[in-house]
C-alpha cells in the first residue's frame, strides 16, 4: 500500500521525497492533492507552505457533504489552522499566494500565528471545578476545549472560542482563527476538522461521536448555532456540549 503523505512533513522527510527548497514543492503536490475532500465541487486543492520550524506544512480543501460551500474549509484555510494548531509562528515560503493570510495592519493588532492568551474561565462553577489545575497538557475533552479558546485569534470579534472532537478515544482540537478580511475567518469547528484530518488517519467525518464548545457569555459573534448544524449533518452521532467564558482580570 501506498503511504499517504502527512500534512507535516520534517526537512528530512521532505527531502526524501525530492524536496529541499520551496521550489521542489510542486513535485508533492499531487500526493497532497488526493488527501483533499472535495465532494460537492470535485475539484481538489492543495497548498504547501514552509515555516520558520523548517517543517512542510500542507493545506487541502474540504466540502461537507450536504452543507453549503460557506462551510467549507479553503486549502489556505486549512494551512493557516495546520500552521497555528501546531504552534508554528513564522511562514517562509507558500507554494501559492494565500487568500486567507491576510493580517491587519493596525498596529495594536497582533499577527495572525502570534500565540494568545484569552484568559478565559468557565462561568459555571461546577464545570469550572471540572477543569484540570494543568490543563495545557490535558486531554480531556473539556480541559482541551477552554485551552483552545484561550488561543483563539479572534482579534475583530473578540469573541474566542474553542471545540474538541472526540473519535475513538482521540482528542483533536480547534480554535477560530479570524482573517482581516472578516468573511474568510475560520470557525472554530473548523479549525477542529483540521485536525481531525491531519492526524484522524483518513478516518470519516461520522466517526466523530462528541464535541465541546467553549465560547465567551453573550457572545456578538456565538458559533453554538452553526458548530450544531455542521456537526448535525457530517456526524450525525455526535454529542455536542456548550460551555460559556467569562474573560478573567489580567494580573
Ligand atoms: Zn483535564
């Protein structure tokens, strides 16, 4: 059987593949391109991207099947969320200009893959009490949610929030990552199908069977509404629990 490409690749893995600067990328493309998800346009994408780590970072559309295409997630989409749920904060070269990295040239306004702190608590005190005291290495599905929206990059709604997928025993996580060309911000859900795909081993959508939600009280901007319609329609076993944040005192 052949071996899928991974959506990281390491400088060696990558070079073992015939690739040792951004402009072998082409040569990966077609293996990337297949592990794209396109059942409503039919047309597949990829993008690849070097970051700061030396790693190679890969981003491929998906559709949901019976959902509107704004559900969908972009290949840039889902290289930027490849990139920021991995921690990776610098991008060295794309294999194609990017349509979502677009970042906001405010001053006071941090760049996009810079890591945030929300200093978000749950409001609930029986839930907050459920939260693990190291919840940054945790991974239960509550503590991976609030962790989430802590890191959430929500710079023109400032409203973070958060989501866990559970399948099999697994934990993957996401947090909306806004772009300053508002329309094309990433859910929350989103950026958890991102990882879903990358690390989820091929594994189908209605595999997933819980979800959490973390999201600020009174949201301006609240993702329960469609985080329930996506999840209802791609996983239709899947168990979806909201918790709301208040935002705590900086000390
Ligand atoms: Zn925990």
């Amino acid at each position: 059987m052949v071996q899928q490409l991974k959506f990281i690749l390491t400088l060696e893995e990558a070079a073992s593949k015939g690739v040792s600067s951004p402009s072998d990328f082409l040569k990966l493309k077609e293996d990337a391109i297949i592990l794209a998800r396109a059942p409503i346009s039919g047309v597949q994408d990829a993008v690849l991207a070097l970051a700061s780590s030396d790693r190679v970072f890969l981003g491929v559309n998906v559709e949901f099947e019976g959902l509107p295409l704004h559900h969908s997630i972009s290949s840039e989409q889902f290289l930027v969320a490849n990139l920021a749920l991995n921690f990776e904060q610098e991008l060295h070269a794309c294999l194609l200009p990017s349509r979502f990295y677009l970042e906001s040239f405010e001053e006071d306004v941090p760049l996009l893959l810079v890591p945030q702190h929300n200093r978000l608590a749950l409001s609930d005190p029986v839930s907050a009490a459920e939260i693990c005291a190291n919840r940054e290495h945790c991974s239960h599905p509550k503590c991976r949610a609030l962790t989430a929206a802590n890191k959430s990059y929500a710079q023109y709604s400032k409203c973070p929030s958060g989501v866990a997928l559970i399948c099999e025993g697994e934990v993957y996580k996401g947090w909306c990552i806004e772009s300053a060309a508002y329309n094309l911000s990433l859910g929350p859900v989103q950026a958890a199908l991102v990882d879903f795909v990358a690390r989820g081993e091929g594994k189908g959508f209605e595999m997933i069977t819980g979800a959490v939600l973390m999201e600020m009280n009174d949201a301006n901007v609240s993702q329960e509404a469609t985080a329930r319609v996506l999840l209802e329609t791609i996983a239709p076993g899947c168990v979806l629990n909201v918790f709301h944040c208040y935002k705590t005192a900086e000390n």
